[in-house]
C-alpha cells in the first residue's frame, strides 16, 4: 500500500509533547475525522460465545470452532479469516484444557508477532504511525512493570513457543510488551462492557488531553474518531486515554504512571471542575481539611482494595464493601463526590451481575447526573450510564423514565458512535417499540 497518509489531517511534532496529529481543515462536532483497522486484535475470553472473534459482531446463532469447540464463528468465512490467528491457540487450549490462561497482552502479542511476519508493506492501520515507531518507554519501567513485563514473556513462551517458530529474543520481546502497554487500547461495547485488545496505530499517534476534542467508538474491529468539539485548521487532534471522572491530581498521577508523561492541558491547569468533583456535604460544622485529607486517603485505598478483591470475593461480599465505604464516606463528601460515584458504579457493576434490577436502578439514578456535571459534554461514560439505566427501567416496565434516559443516550451517541452507528439504530429501535 502506499502511504497517502489521512486525508484532512496531518502527522507533525507537538511542541513539548512529540510527534502528534493535527487538522488540516474543519471538523464539525459529530463528524468522523477517520477510521483505523485494527493492527491485530483479540475476544476477550469472557465474550467468547457471545461476540463472533474475527468480526466481533455480537449475534445469539454463532457456530463454534469443532475443534477446540471455544471459539464462535458468525460463518465459514470469519472462521477461515480468523484460523491464521485463531490457530495459535486452537491446539493449545485442548492441550492445556483449564490451565490454558495467558493474559489478553500475551494473546494480543502472540497475534501481533503473526502478523508482523506476514506483512511487508505497511498497513492500512499504519498511515501516519507504523506500529514499530511505538514508543516504549522502557527506560521509565519500574521493577513492578519489569516484574509483568517478565512474567508475560514467559507465558508467552509457554503457551505459544509450539505454534510460533522462533520467538524474538527476550529483549526484542521487553519492548514490544512495553510498547503494546502504552499503546493498546481496549475494545469496549456500548456499555462499556470489555469486548478486547487491540492495537491501532494511526490512532494511537494522537496525544492526550484530559478536555478531548475527538472520542474513539468501535465498528467491529475497526476504530472510528469522531470530533466531540468544534477543530479549525492548525489545531492539534487530542484524545482522552484515562477516564476522565476524577480530580487533576489523579489523572495526572494515572497520566504519568500508565504513559509517563505529565499532563498540562487547560483542564490540568485550570482545575475548573476540581471542587464539583470533590464536594463536600452540608453540615452544620464543616469537617477540618485534615478529615477531608485522610478521608481521600481512605477513597483511594478502597478503591484499590476493591479492585484487588473483584477478583476472589463473592458479588453479596463486594455489595457489603460498597455499602461499608459508602456509609463511611458520606459522612464527610456529598452523594455527587467522585469518590462516592466510584463506589456507587461498582455497587451498580454488582447489583447487574446478581440481576438485582431495583438495586441497580436506584445507584444509576444516584449517579446519571453528577456523571453529566463532572464529564465533558459529549462522553461516553455518561451515554452508556443512561443506557444502562434506560434498559433497566424498560426492564421494569417504566416506560417513561426508560425512553426519556435512553433519548439522552441517543443524542451522545449520535455524535460520538455517528448516527448510521449499529448501536444507534439498536436504541433508536428500543425506543420505537414503547410507542
Ligand atoms: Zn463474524
Ligand atoms: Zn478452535
Ligand atoms: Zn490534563
């Protein structure tokens, strides 16, 4: 292929923050400023049954792989797409039955290690940005991530050395798990329920701001950016990689602790939304700033105690945490706090996954509209939260609460998924069955 790079737009060097993307003409809000195949990509196994793995359309009469009777298929033809990468683990998964567990960084490496063999031109994903030019930053690693990184590289020995002859060597492999860290990104559905891992170059050259002016959706397996703010020509494309709810302070720890660098966009700077984000409740004597320090202290040790503990409690265990630190927190920060929102949407998270419809609706409603004051304007958190909630009113048949919530999610979605989205033609559906 040759390189005719995006039209519109252009590959150049940010100042202070390295090479980067920048308009080359208007963008409207709602418009799609380009689309990016996936490098390499990979089904989350929780998904497996549920999404095709070649073409990740979701549908209930996929046919399974009849050998290693794991992987499900829409038809023949994405079973044969899929088989170049599907059978690095076909065999494997018999193999190994229930001790088959590389992590979903060592499935997507293994892919990427396929397809680098087989390509030698450069990629459609690849316009503007080759998948090798990613930075690495291997010079930042702490022992933690070298520790990951290392133990990812055995397990890609392990479970794959059988269907990939000569592996690279482990230095070679050091960077290219640290450059997929960096550069990855994660295939989520309208809900934001994790569908899988990707990499996608050209989008991956786009730089952070925590005050985005475009937002990433998923058709398939390929990328779609959208502009969520007006672009004039000259302006630099800026993308979000972090979750956007929280405090300066915490992005900008999560910036440089996941992609080592500082954030210094005009949100950073400015801290507009800091004091909404924190809020404290209304009492009669208001807490000394010492309480307030330690009890953001005890948000985000839960936080990640909670995080640590999805993965060995029970869901009535993981509800009582939420309840516990909720009640202990509400003491001092209001219900619209972002640390009281975290534990309510894992709370939510919980009640879904136990079917406890009533419970989850009432944390959804707790936190639509805080979530509408604390994000950007156009935000997917926000459209998949109304969503949710949406469904579930429909769900316990209040029709009017559901299509007003699942409207709400409409007019986000239209502009960040585009309005000839197959999840807007989902909900627009949804709402025309109530009439
Ligand atoms: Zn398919
Ligand atoms: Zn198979
Ligand atoms: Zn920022």
């Amino acid at each position: 292929m040759k390189n005719e790079g995006i039209e519109g737009t252009e590959r150049f060097l940010s100042p202070d923050k390295g090479r980067g993307l920048r308009a080359l003409r208007d963008f409207a809000v709602g418009e799609l400023v380009f689309a990016c195949p996936a490098y390499s990509y990979v089904l989350t196994v929780n998904e497996r049954g549920a999404h095709c793995e070649h073409c990740f359309t979701r549908r209930e009469d996929l046919f399974k792989c009849g050998k290693c009777k794991q992987a499900y298929y829409c038809n023949v033809d994405c079973q044969r797409g899929d088989w170049p990468m599907h059978k690095l683990e076909c065999v494997a998964m018999c193999t190994h039955g229930e001790n088959w567990c590389p992590s979903e960084t060592v499935r997507l490496v293994s892919r990427i290690i396929m397809k680098q063999r087989v390509t030698t031109e450069r990629t459609p994903s690849e316009r503007l940005l080759l998948l090798k030019e990613f930075e690495s930053h291997l010079d930042k690693m702490d022992s933690e991530k070298d520790e990951m990184n290392q133990a990812d590289i055995a397990a890609l020995h392990y479970f794959y050395s059988k269907h990939i002859s000569d592996l690279p060597d482990d230095q070679e492999l050091t960077e290219l798990f640290a450059q997929v860290n960096c550069n990855g990104f994660t295939i989520e559905d309208e809900e934001l329920s994790h569908l899988g891992s990707a990499v996608f170059p050209d989008v991956a050259l786009m730089n952070h701001s925590c005050s985005p002016n475009v937002i990433v959706t998923y058709k398939g397996t390929v990328a779609e950016v959208r502009a969520v703010q007006e672009i004039n020509p000259g302006e630099e494309i800026f993308n979000s990689y972090i979750d956007l709810l929280y405090p300066t302070e915490d992005r900008k720890e999560r910036l440089l602790d996941s992609y080592f660098f500082g954030c210094q966009c005009t949100e950073c700077t400015t801290k507009s939304k800091d004091k909404a984000k924190m809020e404290i409740r209304k009492l009669s004597s208001p807490p000394e700033p010492e309480e307030i320090k330690s009890m953001v202290h005890y948000a985000k040790n839960v936080i990640e105690e909670f995080r640590k503990a999805k993965h060995y409690k029970t869901p009535s265990e993981l509800l009582e945490m939420c309840e516990l630190s909720l009640e202990k927190m509400g003491a001092i920060f209001a219900d619209t706090n972002v640390y009281m929102l975290h534990m309510m949407y894992q709370a939510m998270g919980v009640c879904l996954y136990m079917q406890d419809w009533d419970g989850a609706m009432s944390y959804g409603e707790k936190i639509v509209y805080p979530y509408s004051v604390h994000y950007p304007p156009y935000s997917l958190n926000v459209a998949s939260m109304y969503l949710k909630l949406g469904r579930l009113y429909l769900g316990l048949e209040k029709k009017t609460q559901g299509v007003k919530a699942l409207k709400k999610a409409l007019a986000i979605m239209e502009i960040a998924h585009g309005k000839d989205h197959h999840y807007v033609a989902e909900v627009k559906r949804e709402i025309e069955e109530q009439k």
